[in-house]
C-alpha cells in the first residue's frame, strides 16, 4: 500500500492556516500602504489602498514609484528641499 500524502490526513487544518497567514499579510499590507500614504502622499490615502486592495503586486510597486513624496520627514524630497 503506498504511503498517505500529508495533505491527505488532516492536511486541510494546515492549508487553513497557511490560507490564513497569507490573507493577514495580505491585509497588513494593504494597511501599511493607507498609513503610509497618509504621511507620505499628496494623493488620497484610501485609493491608494484601493489599488493595493485590487492588484497587490502592482499597486505596491506603484505606490513605491509614483505615490510617495518624501512626506517632508526626512524622505529625498526633503534632503532636496534643504540643499536649496
């Protein structure tokens, strides 16, 4: 007889909890990235989380490149600002 899958005894309480675990740091990130985007954006913070929300790898590598503005706290903005 051959040897039972993982998956196959009680597999499905770990698939839960990886399904769980992913949809956490899912939704941390889509938080990071409204947090964030109300310091650091001149752009509304809740579409920014939006567009997390609805393409997360995209949304993230957009809000990086096009959403953040340095906030004034020390970003490249500012170290440009104080150079002037």
């Amino acid at each position: 007889m051959l040897p039972a899958l993982p998956l196959q005894n009680g597999g499905a309480g770990l698939v839960l909890l990886l399904w769980l675990v992913i949809a956490a740091g899912f939704l941390a990130l889509v938080y990071f990235v409204y947090k964030d985007a109300q310091r650091n954006s001149q752009h509304p913070a809740f579409l920014w989380a939006i567009v997390v929300f609805l393409a997360p790898l995209l949304g993230l590598i957009l809000y990086v490149l096009l959403g953040r503005n340095g906030g004034g706290r020390g970003g490249h903005s500012a170290a440009r600002e104080s150079r002037r």
